[in-house]
C-alpha cells in the first residue's frame, strides 16, 4: 500500500536533515478497535508534517501517542532519536494546540503563556516577562497578557494556544484540528499565519486535520490515514497526483475513479513531463507553495515518472480507455486508474469528430454546483457518475476526453 | 517492532538517563547548569510521586479505617468461640421475627406458600419486612413530595429560585437527630401541631411514636434529595428537543411525555432508589420518633450490641449490607446506561409565576403550586421552627429554663453526666479533624475514579462502599478493632477514642467530597490537563494548577459536607462514644431527649447555630459555594 511513496523507503530523500520523530510499528488498541494499526513514520526536523483523514482512522490518537497522552500497546517512538517509552507528557519537550484550544480559563493570557515557563527556562536567556511578549508578539497579539481568555475570539484564542505551546522552546509542535472550530475564512488566514510561524522558528511540526484542503495547503509532506494505517505519506503534490489507493485518489480532491481489464498493450513510452500537464493550473490554492519543489523533504517515490509505462486499452464498462501504466502490464490484468475532473476537458461537438472514441465519455447533466470560480457538473455516464469542472454553463448531453497521460493507475491486479 | 530490535540496546540505556535514576547519568544530561537543573529534577521526581503516594495512602486509610474494622464485625457473624459456622447467619434468616414469612424460604418452605402467606391477610414482616416497608413508603413520601419542587424549581422563575435550589441541600446535611428533636417536638402531645389544632378547635392526634410520623420525617430528609437530581436533569433537557417534538406536530403533553420524560425519569429513579437505600439503613429518627415499637434492622443491630450479642448483630447487619448493596449495585449498573450528560444545551425557558392575566388553566396550575408551596413550607419549616419555639417555651410560657439548664448542667454537672462545652468541643474538634482526613481522602478518589482506566470500576466501587455501611457496624469495628486494639507481629496497637471517633466520621464524610468533586473533575475538559502536562507539569503540579482551582466550588462543597456530616454524625459515634468523654453534640441531645425535651431542643439550637456557622466560615475561605 504506496509503500514506494513511504520516506526513507528508497532511500532516496535529498533532504538528510536528522529524523525529530519516528514512529516505529505502532499500534493502539482501545478494546477490540485498533485505532492506530501498524504505523511507521520518519518526520525529519523543520518539517510541516501533516496527519489527515477522516473522523476514526487515527489521526489524532497517532499524535497523542506522539505527546504521550496514550502508550503504544505495540511499536516504538523515538523523538529526537530516542525511544520515549514510559516517558510522560511533561517530559517529551513537545508543545500541544487542542482543537478547543484549552486555554486555562482561570489564568490570564499572560499566565497561560507563561505556565510552561514554570518547568523550562525561557530560551535564549530571556526573562519570563520578555519571553511571553516575544511570543504574544509573534502571534501578533501585543499588549494582550491582561486579558482573560473568555474575553478573546476564537482566533485570538487559537493563537494564544500556539504561543503558550511554543514559550518553553519545544522541539516538536503538535497540533490537533486546531482551526476546525473557526469559520472558513479566518481559517485560511490563520493556517496562512501558522505556516509562517513554523517557517520562522523551522519547528518540527505534526499537524492533524480532517480538511484535506487544509493538509495540501500547508504541509510539507501529509499522511493519508484510513482505518489506522497511512494508505500514503508523501509531498501534497504526489498525494493529489498519484494517490497510491483508490481512497486516497476519492479523499484527496474530487476525482473519477475507473476499472476494468487490460484490453491490449499499444506500445511502450519514454518517461514523460506530460504528466504533470494541467496541473499547476487546476489545483486547489496553496498547492504551488513557491518554496516547495517536489519530492524535496522525505523522498516521497516518483516512482511512476522514471520508469518505464506503456499505453493500455482498458475496458472500462461503457467505453475502452486509453490510459498511461506501467511498463509491466498484460493484457489481461485488471487497473484501477483516476482522472481529476479539471483533466476531463469538454469537447465541443466539432472537435468530437475525428477523435479516437476510445477516451471520449458521453454523459448527461444530472447536477451543477455553481463554486464561484468554477462549477462543479455531475454527470450520468451509464450507471456511474463522472465529475467535471467548468467555467460555462452546461445542460443535456455533452461528452468529455482526457488524455492517457492524466490518468493515474494506482492499483495493478495481475491476472 | 520488526526494526525496533535494532534500537532496543539503546533505548532503555535512553529511557535510564531521562530518569536520571543515577547521579551521573543526570549531571550528564545537564551539561550547562548542572546543579539547578539536578535540583529540578530532584523536585520533579518528589512532584511526580505524590499522587502515587496520596492514592497509596487513601487505600491504607481506607483499608485501616473503614475495610478492617467492618471486616472484623461482619467476620463474628459467621465465627463463634474461634470456629467458622454459618449457624447463626442461617439462624437469623429462618427467624420469622426477622425476616416475616420469607424466613420460610430460608426453612425449606416452597416458594409459593411463602409466597401465598405474604399475599394473606396475616402476613408477618418482621423486621427486615419491615424496615423496608416503611422505606418503600418513606421513599414514596419522598418522590411524592420532591417531585413538584422540582417542576417548580425548573419550569418557573421566581425570585429567590437559585437560593432555594441551593436550600435543598441543607435538610441532607442537618443532624438526624437534630431533626428528630424537631419532629418530636412538632408531633408530641404538647407540640406545635396539636397546639395549633386545638388552637381552630380541632381534636389533637397522637403521632409520635407511629409510622407516619417516621415517614414524614424520612421525606423531610429525602425529598429535596429527589428535587435536587430532578431539577438537574429536567434543567438540562435541550428545548431544541422539545421545539423538535413540536414542529413534528406533537402538542405539548406529547412533547413532554416523548421527550422530557425519558429525559427526567432516571434522575427521579435515582433519588428514588437513594432515598430507598437511605431509609432502609435509618437509625436515629427511628430511634428517637419511633422507638423501639418501631425497631429497623439497625435500631435492631444496636440493640444487640448494647446487649453484648455481637453474632447476632453481625449477622443481621450482613442482611442489611446485603439489601442495600444490592440495591445500589442495581442502581449503579442502571446509572451507567442512562448517565448521557447533554452538555451546553438551551434550557427551556421558564415561566413567570406571576403572571399579568393567567388564563384558566394557567391559575389552576398556580393555585396547584401555591398549594404544593404550603405543604412544602409545613414540613420543613415545623420541625425546625418548633424546635425553636420548644427551647424557649415551658409550662408557663416563654422561658429561657432550657438555656439556664445546660449552663447550669455546664458548671455543677458530675462527671458522668453529659455537659454541653465538652459536646460543644468535641465535635468542633472531631468535625475539624474529619475534615483535614476527609477532604484529601475524597478529592484522591475523584482523581482516581475520574480517569479511564481498567479496574475504574473496582476503585469505584471500594471508595463508595462505606456510603452503603451502617454507622453502627462501622462504629463497632472501630471500637472491637481499633480501640480495644490490635495485635500486629507481636505488639498491640490501640487507638485512643477520639481518634475512632475522627476516622468514623472521615469514613462517612469522604464519598460526599467524592460526589461533589469528582463531577466537576469529570466535567473538565481533558486537554486542559494535558496541555498542562505538555507544557512541563507533573500529573500533581496539573491537578494543583489546573483542576483544582476549576472545580474549587465543588471542593468547598464537599468540605462543608464533610464538616456537616462529621457534626451530624450520630450511629457511630454513639458506638464509640459510650461512656467515654468523647461525646458530641448529637449524642447529647440523645442523652437529653430521653429524659426532657426542653434541654434537648435547647442542645438542638447550639447545634443549629454551630453548624451554621461553621457552614458561613467554610464558604469565606472558600470563595463562593457556586456549584452547590
């Protein structure tokens, strides 16, 4: 399971930055629920890391194993490099946001940042005045330390959170759904102000969310978790291109999931750049992060683009496809592969003529979504459903095309 | 934990130096300032094991105080002359005076003659049939009288509304035989009530000594009991729910047979079940409204331990430990199904008593609760005024006699005659010293049996069980066990009465720390307690900084219960206080009742005035009482 996308698996990250935390084999059981199966992870220092799925696959009891809030009943986790069994919360030098934010509703602000302070000289030979301006600074909220947290907003409680979180000085920032209580707007700004923050300080951060937006807009790199397990850990990018299993292809953006049996191979192709076509156009915000290339932290596999792939007729129910897989394919085998909606062009009746039948998919109108910078249009293609994206307004029966190469083959089923 | 083998030499090597558990691992660790941060972590590893060691000595007080003592009372009824023999727990349930027609159930009879002689029309009781008779009806009494409070309290907004919620409490915690007194000079021949009868030219009645009047005197313990727990569930009813239930088309009565109902019937099971347990284990206001005409199991278990038959005793207290456990096990188990706290709801919005033109309907329902308001006012007000009124009035009218008596008793009395300092003394003294055992006892088990762990359950149920256990029995095993003393490895160990007396009362006050602490811990929101721990604090420093001052109002809650109980405490401390000059207040009143009612009404008002005033300096130390 997109074990070629897990770091370290190849040993191919550039980034040799040491490893903060790592989570060897670790499982936790609450009675007969595993809620966290078998997990390995690498998240090396300064990362932006990113747990995301939906609610009960684990996510957070992964982090709380990390604080130390739960004992793994399997496994290991090493920050900084060492084992911290049996090691209590206070001990790990780890800052945790809630979801709630649990300021402590009897203390000041100042008091709620300064409290770590109790345990940890301020860093950097500070006082303990001066730390708790430095930090009310940071999160740009000056002058406040007098104020009670119920006479804050959300947002300015969030952020009060995070500066308590990171007075002593942590090693690792842990943050549990920490904008899911916000309304959308501030969310995106304050997920904006939080990215700067880890970059400023280059903390090791964990992050945990149910927004799959979110995980793409501001990580590093994101572990898709299902279930327990992460399905894939790597670079937003590669997760929204090449998920590695039909749930991440499904959970991460909208996508139009297809199978069927290999028909004949027609050849075999030089890697191509063509993949990435579309893309950077197309994708949610945030995805173009301009500091961010590729693959660059942890090594996420780009397994797909170096090797060899071949064009495949896959009969897919209502038509045969034409989709890019790898090089080892047989006729015979069974693909699942995905195509993006924004990949799905709509091809106008003149430019349907002439065309290879094969990726054209004819399907009628059965919903639109108007999403302001572009709508989102259902359509009836036999008995399934196909999304597309669109600037025009669309009705009746129109077909659409998408190229070989934007179509992703995450799962390979030989015969 | 496939390549964790890889690292597992040097893990524990690791985990070793973060304990610091030798000097050069530690100093090793704190390269730069090595001395501060080792007496940190001196300080943090003390920190880190007071908890520990508060829950150890929580389970040795326990254990000591409370399991060994009653272990050894409950251990004669099934042990004579040195030999075990289940003889005398089988001979008092085939006892027909205890046990009515059931005994025959234990004598071989077949169950349905039992049975049919229980339906006849001479039928015997016993004492155990009895005694839960009467605590059937006591807790009907209860729910009958509780249960309009509580539709007041929650469906109407009056002035005075809170202050009277937070009034239901105090019957609870009001000397039993305080209100014994109160009741007696209420229903006594020459009482208030047959004063004001024959005052409207009404014939008088006799009450004391009958059931009705052991009855009422339950219900004016119990009944706020049942308002308190109803009030709380019917106030937490969302009325989006029932706003729900409308908008689908349910009227009103629907509305609340659907949705406020299910919603409030636990609550009113409760009390109901608690009241039951309660009245089953009565002994003062027996003791002194019904006499010994009247006998419960537990007038009965003091009755035999005055008479020196401690088997018997034992015996008969193992049946009632068997009933109420039972009961409240049953209870317990229901409570964990139908414990669905709804928190943060809107709650539905009350009434103006008064309204500017009530309909028809609106001044029945008034005229209802006026009606209702007059009952409640008469019955727990009498006894309270009357005993007032009784220590200031004799033969003649008005007189401060009373007074002059326990002055005069004060200074010339002998010294087997019971004074009113020393009582005055002692049980300051005792409601002191149970409240420095209890308060830390109760606030370490709600930290205990807060959390989720397994064997919550267990701790839960160890803690709680000295509420279920009659004050005789544990008033016995302290004085056979503790007092008379004990022989550990070859030397024998006793403890002075007084101190019985402190560990007797603590025993009884803790589980009401427990109950109003341990709510509000429940309630915290955990990641507060975990961001403190994230951010450096030991589980102790996080209950100390963190949870404790949340749930402050619930810690002098329980402390003036704890002070209360102690001041009240009356089956225990008879126990252990006889013919001893440890005596308190109550057990003065005892002396006093049986001889004349004007001293003991007298005695009754200096506890009254004691216990209030304790109560007034519990919340200035403690800040608002808010939770109560």
């Amino acid at each position: 399971m997109g074990s070629e996308d897990r770091p370290g698996g190849d040993g191919a990250a550039p980034d040799d930055a040491p490893v903060a935390v790592e989570l060897d084999g670790v499982s936790r059981r609450y009675g007969d629920t595993t809620a966290v199966s078998d997990v390995s992870l690498r998240i090396r220092e300064g990362e932006f890391f990113t747990l995301v799925g939906p609610s009960g696959c684990g996510k957070t009891t992964t982090l709380r194993l990390i604080a130390g809030f739960e004992a793994p009943d399997a496994g290991t986790v090493r920050l900084g490099g060492r084992s911290v069994e049996g090691l209590p919360p206070e001990d790990r030098n780890v800052g945790v946001v809630f979801q709630n934010y649990a300021l402590f509703p009897h203390m000041t602000v100042g008091e709620n940042v300064a409290y770590g302070l109790n345990f940890a000289e301020p860093p950097g030979g500070l006082t303990r005045e001066e730390r708790v301006r430095e930090l009310l600074e940071l999160v740009d909220l000056p002058g406040m330390a007098d104020r009670d947290p119920d006479e804050l907003s959300g947002g300015q409680r969030q952020r009060v959170a995070m500066a308590r979180a990171l007075a002593p000085g942590p090693e690792v920032l842990l943050l549990d759904e920490p904008m899911s209580a916000l309304d959308a707007q501030l969310r995106e700004r304050l997920r904006a102000q939080v990215k700067a923050i880890q970059r400023e300080l280059s903390i090791t951060t964990v992050y945990v969310t149910h927004d799959q937006e979110e995980a793409l807009a501001v990580s590093d790199r994101v572990a898709v978790m299902r279930e327990g397990t992460p399905d894939q850990v790597a670079p937003p990018r590669t997760v929204y291109r090449r998920p590695a299993t039909r749930f991440v292809a499904e959970f991460v953006g909208d996508n139009n999931v297809f199978e069927g049996r290999v028909e004949a191979v027609e050849g075999h192709v030089e890697p191509s750049d063509q993949v990435d076509r579309n893309i950077h156009e197309n994708a949610p915000h945030g995805v173009g992060s301009p500091v961010e290339t590729e693959g660059s932290v942890g090594g996420a596999g780009n397994a797909e683009s170096g090797t060899d792939a071949a064009i495949t007729a896959v009969d897919v129910g209502e038509t045969v496809a034409r989709v890019r897989a790898p090089g080892d394919v047989a006729v015979g085998d069974r693909l699942s592969f995905c195509v993006r909606p924004e990949n799905l062009r709509i091809l106008r009746d003149a430019e349907e003529d002439g065309r290879d039948p094969a990726n054209v998919l004819r399907g009628s109108v059965a919903s639109a979504e108007f999403l302001g910078e572009t709508t989102r249009v259902r359509l009836s293609w036999g008995d399934r459903e196909l999304v597309v994206r669109t600037t025009d307004p669309l009705s009746g029966t129109i077909s659409v095309a998408f190229d070989p190469a934007d179509a992703h083959v995450f799962a390979h089923e030989r015969r | 934990m496939t390549d964790g083998s890889g690292d597992a030499g040097g893990a524990p090597g690791d985990a070793a130096e973060d304990g610091g558990t030798t000097p050069g691992d530690a100093s090793d660790a704190a390269d730069g300032d090595a001395s501060s941060a080792a007496a940190r972590t001196a300080r943090d590893r003390a920190e880190r094991r007071i908890l520990p060691a508060l829950a150890a000595g929580t389970v040795l007080l326990l254990a000591v105080l409370f399991y060994y003592p009653v272990g050894t009372v409950l251990v004669e009824a099934v042990r004579v002359d040195g030999r075990y023999t289940l003889e005398v727990l089988v001979g008092v349930l085939r006892d027909p005076f205890y046990l009515g027609d059931l005994a025959g159930l234990f004598a071989g009879e077949s169950p349905l003659a039992v049975a049919g002689r229980l339906l006849g029309p001479d039928r015997r009781l016993g004492i155990v049939g009895f005694t839960a008779y009467q605590a059937a009806l006591s807790t009907l009494a209860s729910v009958a009288l509780g249960l309009p409070g509580a539709y007041v309290l929650a469906r109407f907004e009056f002035p005075g509304r809170r202050t009277l919620r937070s009034l239901t409490i105090l019957p609870f915690v009001l000397p039993s035989i305080m209100v014994a007194v109160g009741f007696v000079a209420t229903f006594g021949d020459d009482g208030t009530l047959n004063a004001a009868l024959s005052a409207v030219g009404l014939p008088t009645v006799d009450l004391l000594f009958t059931l009705e009047a052991v009855v009422i005197a339950h219900a004016f313990y119990n009944a706020p009991l049942v308002t308190r727990v109803t009030t709380a569930a019917w106030e937490s009813v969302d009325a989006s729910a029932v706003e729900t239930a409308r908008s689908l088309g349910a009227g009103p009565f629907r509305a609340f047979r659907d949705v406020v109902a299910p919603q409030v019937y636990p609550a009113v099971l409760m009390g109901a079940a608690l009241t039951f347990v309660f009245t089953f284990g009565t002994f003062p206001i027996v003791l002194a409204l019904g006499g010994f005409e009247l006998a419960t199991v537990e007038v009965f278990v003091y009755r035999l331990i005055r008479n020196l038959e401690y088997a018997e005793a034992a015996a008969l207290a193992i049946v009632e430990l068997a009933v109420s456990l039972g009961l409240l096990y049953a209870y317990l188990r229901y409570e964990a199904r139908h414990t669905v706290r709804s928190r943060g709801v809107r709650p539905l919005p009350r009434h103006r008593l008064l309204p500017a033109s009530p309909s028809f309907g609106q001044a029945l329902v008034r005229v209802g609760v006026a009606a209702y308001a007059l009952v409640a006012l008469t019955v727990f007000l009498a006894p309270v005024l009357s005993m007032l009124l009784a220590s200031v009035t004799g033969p003649d009218g008005l007189t401060l006699e009373h007074y002059r008596f326990l002055v005069e008793r004060q200074r010339t009395g002998a010294a087997f005659q019971v004074r009113p300092w020393p009582a005055v003394r002692n049980s300051l003294l005792f409601g002191v010293g149970a409240l420095a055992v209890a308060l830390p006892m109760g606030v370490v088990v709600a930290v205990l049996t807060t959390r989720d762990y397994r064997g919550r359950k267990l701790v839960d149920a160890v803690a709680m069980a000295p509420l279920s256990i009659s004050g005789i029995v544990v008033g016995l095993g302290l004085l056979r066990g503790l007092v008379f003393g004990v022989e550990v490895w070859g030397t024998r160990i006793a403890v002075g009465g007084a101190l019985a007396v402190v560990a007797a009362h603590a025993v009884a006050g803790y589980p009401f720390v427990v109950r109003t602490v341990g709510p509000g811990l429940d309630a915290l929101d955990r990641s507060l307690v975990e961001s403190a721990r994230a951010l450096g604090a030991s589980r102790a420093r996080a209950l100390l900084d963190v949870e404790l001052p949340l749930v402050r109002p619930g810690v002098v809650a329980g402390a003036a219960f704890a002070f209360a109980i102690s001041m009240g405490e009356f089956s225990a401390t008879v126990v252990l206080a006889t013919g001893t000059e440890q005596y308190t207040m109550p057990i003065a009143i005892e002396r006093f009742i049986g001889r004349r009612l004007g001293p003991a009404t007298a005695m009754g008002v200096v506890l009254l005035l004691v216990t209030s005033a304790s109560f007034v300096v519990i919340d200035r130390f403690g800040g608002e009482t808010g939770g109560l």
